[in-house]
C-alpha cells in the first residue's frame, strides 16, 4: 500500500490486490483505527483532512461472507501546507450544467464565490455535468469542489477546448462529499467540467463552489 498527498485536504491511496482474488469482494480502508472507506477497487481518496498532517493507513480484503484479511502494511503520508495558491480562474464565469433542480439553483451559483449558493441537478439522476467557460485556453492543475449533502461518488474531472471533446484530468468512483482539493498533470483547456456517473445519495448532485486553479 502506498499513500501520496495530493493537497492540504486530500491524500490518495493504492494498493496491490489481494492474491487471494477467490471470495474477495472489495476492501475496507482504515485511517489509524478508523474506517473511512469501502471501494470495491484498489485505490481510494481520503478528503477533508487537516493541513500539514500526517496519516497513517492500512487496508483489508472482505469476502462475501465478511470476513477481513490480516492488514497491510501500514502507509503514512503527510498533508500539504494546504496554503492556496494563484487565482481561482472559474470566479465569476459563465457555467452550464446538464439540469437544474429549479430557480435559485443555475449552474453559476458554483462559480459566483458565494459557499452559500449552490447548483444542484435534478434529483434521482446519475449521468449530469457542470463546466465553467474559462473565457480562453488555461493550462489547469487543480479543481477544488464544495459539496452539498448530495455529492459524486463517480465523477470526472475533464478539460476541453470546444465542449465536445473531452479529455480526462481527474477521476473517482470513491467520493464522499465535503471538500475535494484535487491536483493532477496539468491540462489545457478552455472550458473544464465535473461529469458525474454515480450519485453519493438519493438525491442528485449539487455544488456550492466549483474553483479552477492552473495558469
């Protein structure tokens, strides 16, 4: 197992799959003593964490009966300093989104700097985006997003140039709401978008800020 802080808010985690693939059905993720995620995969993003500290992690198999494996190895990694760097290149531009959950809800109210409004798609649906207009080409690095109760649990993180071509930036099946300070190689793009494949509740999606960080 390894763990890699990516932010001041988010270490990434990986690991090699279980020898035993016979029964295993996913894996049980422990910060300390503590269990804090559940992915039927072999990777998996702890967010929401405190800046400039360290963690310490270890994972287990689950079979379909329930019973865990011993624990891996224990990976430690320590936090950034979390401290923000550059200009929020998504303040205050244009946004579209796939739906709206009504009035008061539009896909601006992610990218107007206000963490008290919000866009938020309609409800019971998986498959719905969001993506700011950058006003031109930006080389970007970083999206950091601010969940509402409804959040991704599957979404993408893409760059275009023409919003019909789409490259991969960022993704994730493993999301749990809050705050996601997301760094990645940087992309080129003028318009950046968060696709969404899997809701984390009943509900749909919905963002009180969506920033965009690169140069």
């Amino acid at each position: 197992m390894t763990a890699t802080a990516v932010s001041g808010s988010q270490i990434n985690l990986s690991w090699t799959a279980s020898t035993d693939n016979v029964g295993v059905t996913g894996y049980r993720v422990f910060r300390g003593s503590t269990q804090v995620g559940t992915p039927s995969g072999t990777t998996y993003s702890d967010t929401g964490l405190t800046a400039s500290t360290a963690y310490s992690y270890t994972v287990k198999a689950i079979d379909a009966a329930g019973n865990l494996s011993p624990n891996s190895n224990t990976a430690t990694a320590t936090t950034t300093s979390g401290t923000s760097t550059g200009t929020n290149l998504a303040l205050n531009k244009t946004a579209v989104a796939s739906s709206i959950e009504g009035t008061g809800y539009e896909a601006n109210k992610a990218t107007d700097g206000n963490s008290s409004t919000r866009w938020a798609s309609n409800e019971g649906s998986n498959n719905e985006w969001i993506y700011v207009d950058l006003g031109s080409t930006k080389s970007v690095n970083r999206v950091k997003l601010n969940w509402e109760a409804a959040y991704g649990k599957s979404y993408k993180i893409q760059v275009s140039n023409n919003t019909s071509t789409w490259t991969d930036a960022y993704s994730t099946t493993t999301g749990d709401g809050g705050i996601d300070d997301l760094t990645f190689a940087a992309k080129s793009g003028q318009y950046v978008r968060v696709l969404c494949s899997a809701r984390g509740t009943a509900y749909g999606y919905s963002l009180y800020d969506f920033e965009v960080y690169g140069s």
